[in-house]
C-alpha cells in the first residue's frame, strides 16, 4: 500500500511540473515572446539520447554475450542446420541495419542540435538515393525470403513413406501422444467421444483403435524421420522443441504437420553437456490460458533398435483403461482384445 502511494505521490509531483512547465511557457507566449530560446532543456535532451544510445547499445552486446547459450541451444535435428544458418544471416544483416540506423539516429540528434545562428540545409529530394535505399533492401529482403521459402519448402515436403507417424494433441493445459500401434493405422476420433479418460475422444467402433497407444513420454528414433500430426482439443496451443527447431501451431479443428529427424539421442546429448540429468523437452509456444506454462511434455530421442524395443513394450490404451470395452460392439469384442493385447484372466 505504501509503494502504491508512493508511486503515486511521485507520478502528481511530475505531473505538476509538467503543468507548471507548460503553462510558464503559455504565458510567456501569451506575452508575445515566442522567439523563445531552448536553453539547458534542449542540451539536456541531446545528453539524454547519447546516454540512452549507449546504454541501449551497451545492453544489447552484454544480453547477446551473457545469455548466448540459452537462446542458442545446441541442434539435434538435420533441418535445424539450415534454419539456423537461415536464423543467423537474418540476424546479422538486420542486425548490422539496425545498429547503425539507431546510431545515426540517436548521434544526429545530439550533433545536430539546436545552436543560435545555424540553420539546417534544405534538402528536400535526391533521386539517386532515393533509388538506392529502396532497391538495395528490396534485393537483400527477397533474397532472404527466397532462401527461407525454400528451407520452408523442404521441412513442409512430403514425408517418405516409412516415416514414424506420431499424433500430437494438445489440449488445456497437457501434450498427449498417440502411436497407431503395430496395425500401422490410427484409429478414428471424435470429439463427441472425449470424456476423462478417452483425453483423444477415440473411436471404439473403428478397428484401427484397439491397438493405439498413448505413452508419458514421447519416443522418437535418431536418424529416422519423425512426422507429427497435430491438433488441438480447444484452443491454440503451439508444438516448440527448441533443440529441434521444430515449431509448429497446434489448432482446434484442423490438422498441421512437421516433419524432423533428430540427430542425437537423448543421452549423446546428456553426454555432451555433461549433464545426466538432460531431458528433450516439448513445450507450448502459444500462450493458451492460465497453465500454459505446465504445458512441458519429455520427448526421450532412442537408437532406432532401442525405439523399436520400447514401442513393443507400450501397451494399448484399451488394454489400460479396459473399461471401454463396454463401447466396443459385441461382434468386434474378442478381435479388439486380440488386437489390445487384452487376456480373458485380466478382466
Ligand atoms: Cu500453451
């Protein structure tokens, strides 16, 4: 309460010799003389954009240096080695731009400042520049932009056939996966299916069901393409894997993809930074509501025979929740226990 009022004794007082400031000047003018001269106000600007130039500039290098490795990830996909090399061209030609149009912007404004007896040069229009700083950022940016399309082109290519195919959903405020099981197929959904425990509203009637499974954790293969199927059960959500440059919208009612190969499994990459700890994580890039920041989902990236082992070992989602056997027409009942893995004794 007390910083509440302060705060706001300090915002009255500025404000008051804002009022005092303008009405000293409206009186002045109101006296006729408004061949008004700056002053100090007019140095004391100039001295403030320098320091906000070099404090800005300053910032920006020490940010940039300091925390490096935490927006520069180490890469464990094939596609993250272009868009990176795409990510750092970017960076370093807007970049540079950026740089010197702030210097120029905020040193001109001090160099050029206001001084009795000197009048600026009219200098209403030139043709050759003109032309030279419309054309030369219109070749850098569709450069830029070919080259992105075309790294765009590739990651949203078709994937090959024998492509791991892993459903993604999320929904508020969880990642769920699901894996088609060994018939190779995903079994249907429905969103008038979803209740607590059927989080993907699968379809029981659909022979394509029995067998999908939906582990904690998500597996993927190194050296294998991964194409994931997105959705959302509600809102936007957003599928970021940072270490995979993979980053892709998940939306209510319609499916997008990304495809990716990791390059590393999980423990190369412990290995690598010296920390057994390490997990791959999925998070949510779309601010989605109230938990979105629990939205973090561990992918484990295995060798392909490790993979392979692990998928055999998951078990149907109709095997763990045996209830919904029940939704399952008579006459499909004993090819879906087949199919689940589920035994007479386990019931
Ligand atoms: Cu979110």
């Amino acid at each position: 309460m007390f910083n509440i009022l302060l705060v706001a004794g300090i915002l009255l007082v500025i404000g008051i010799l804002i009022l005092m400031f303008r009405l000293s000047v409206l009186v002045d003018i109101s006296r006729g003389k408004d061949d008004l001269k700056p002053g100090m106000s007019n140095k004391v600007n100039g001295m403030l954009l320098m320091v906000f130039l070099i404090g800005g500039l300053g910032w920006l290098i020490w940010y940039s240096w300091a925390e490096f490795d935490r927006y520069n990830l180490p890469l464990a996909s094939k596609h993250g080695a272009e868009t990176d090399q795409l990510f750092w061209i970017t960076t370093a030609i807007t970049g540079f731009v950026f740089i010197l149009t702030n210097i120029l912007l905020f040193y001109f404004s001090f160099r050029y400042q206001h001084k009795e007896g000197h009048r600026a040069k009219f200098f209403p229009h030139n043709d050759r520049l003109e032309i030279i700083w419309t054309v030369l950022p219109a070749i850098v940016l569709t450069i830029l932009v070919a080259k992105g399309l075309i790294v765009w082109g590739d990651v949203m290519a078709k994937a090959p056939d024998d492509a791991e195919v892993i459903e993604v959903m999320g929904y508020q405020f969880a990642w769920e996966a699901r894996y088609p099981g060994k018939d190779n197929a995903f079994g249907e959904y429905d969103y008038k299916l979803i209740d607590g425990a059927n989080t993907f509203g699968l379809d029981l009637e659909n022979d394509a069901s029995y067998d999908d499974f939906s582990p904690l954790e998500i597996h993927i293969p190194k050296g294998k393409t991964v194409l994931f199927r997105i959705r959302a059960r509600d809102v936007l959500h957003s599928v970021y894997l940072p270490h995979f440059r993979v980053k892709m919208d998940a939306v209510p009612g319609m499916q997008t993809v990304f495809k990716f190969e990791a390059t590393k499994t999980t423990q190369e990459m412990r290995d690598e930074l010296n920390n057994q700890e390490f997990n791959y994580e999925m998070a949510c890039a779309e601010i989605c509501g109230r938990g979105h920041f629990s939205m973090r989902k561990i992918l484990v990236v295995d060798e392909l025979e490790d993979y392979e082992k692990w998928k055999k070992a998951q078990r149907a989602w109709l095997k763990l929740n045996p209830d919904y056997l029940s939704k399952v027409p008579p006459n499909k009942k004993e090819a879906a226990m087949v199919k689940a893995g589920i035994n007479k004794e386990d019931l």
